[in-house]
C-alpha cells in the first residue's frame, strides 16, 4: 500500500512539474516577439558642426529580449555651425538595431546601431551611428560615435572694393544662395527609457 502510495505521489509530482514547465515554455514562446520603445535625448558634438541637442524615440520589436529592430524618428537643433553659419534644426527617421548581451538581467550592456536619412529646414543628408551603452530596469544610456553628412542651401555673402569712375575707393558686398556639404564626426552621449 506504501510502495502505490509512493508512486502516485511521485506521478502526480512529476504531471505538477511537467504542466508547469508546459506552461513556463507556452509563456516564453508568447514572449518571444514583443512591442518595444526606446526614447533618447542627448547631446552630439563635434568641432564642424558644433552641438546639437537631440531627442529621439523608436518604435519596434525584440525578439527574445536579446535583439531590437525598429523606426525611429526624432528632432535635433544644432547650437551653431562653423560650416553652415547659424543654428538649425533636423529631423532623423532611421532604423535601429540593438543587441543586448544579458537580457534577462537588470543591468545589460547594448550595441546600438542606428542608420537612416536626416530632413533640414532647408536640406537633407544621412543619419547614422553606433554606440555602446547599458540598460538599467528601464533606464537606458548610450555613448558613441556619429556619421551625419548634411547638404544644405546657405546663404553666402562676398564682400569687394572697386574704384569708382571718380577715383574713389568703395566697398560693397552682395550674398547668393549656395549649397554646401559638410561631413560631420560626432562623440553622441544619450539618455533615456527603454520599454
């Protein structure tokens, strides 16, 4: 009576532990596709382009936890610009990759990959970068480096002298409208929430 007492326990232990591990790999295979946001704001440098400050949000998938693809866009203003004379504002709308190396932990370190177009009042150009950074909960810090070739319309002004039919020495200037390009590097640093 023991020895059939002992096995049904058994049985009914091991069904217990096989229906909840069912249901711990049903409730991982539900999870294995979701929703997620990132939102970012920060700052970008460099020594052509000046400093912008940014804010941007994606909005995608992760896959596992461990992968992240998504469209993002945002909108930036850049401070001042050795290249194109005066502040501005752009708008990216990129694609984003990130890879976290410890998902299921609280605090993972990400690779972060972002590349796409930029939108300028008056111009367009690329958008790209890669950073490296971490997620803490739902906190998230990048940190890295940026690509954004900007091809802008800007107004240039070209001061002359000329002698008048007098003999006198005037000065004049006159201004046209002329595309540039400029090339910026940046250091990009970046913080925010990731859902």
């Amino acid at each position: 009576m023991k020895a059939r007492t002992l096995t049904l326990a058994a049985l009914l232990l091991a069904s217990v532990s096989l229906s909840a591990q069912e249901q711990e790999e049903a409730k991982e295979s539900q999870e294995a596709i979701t929703y997620s946001n990132i939102t970012e704001f920060g700052f970008i440098t460099t020594s052509i382009r000046g400093i912008s400050f940014e804010g941007t949000t994606a909005h995608g998938i992760a896959i596992n936890k461990t992968h992240y693809i998504g469209l993002g866009f945002g909108i930036g203003g850049c401070f001042y610009s050795s290249t194109f004379g005066n502040s501005f504002a752009y708008m990216p709308v990129f694609l984003n990759y990130r890879f976290y190396f410890k998902p299921e932990k609280v605090f993972s370190p990400h690779v972060n990959v972002s590349a796409g177009g930029l939108i300028l009042d008056n111009g367009y150009g690329v958008y790209s970068s890669i950073t490296m950074g971490f997620k803490a909960g739902k906190f998230s810090f990048s940190s890295g480096l940026s690509f954004m070739p900007m091809y802008k319309e800007v107004e240039v002004v070209q001061n002359y002298d000329y002698i008048d039919p007098w003999g006198n020495l005037l000065s004049a200037s006159y201004s046209r409208q002329e595309w540039k390009w400029s090339y910026p590097f940046g250091i990009t640093l970046k913080w925010g929430f990731a859902f």
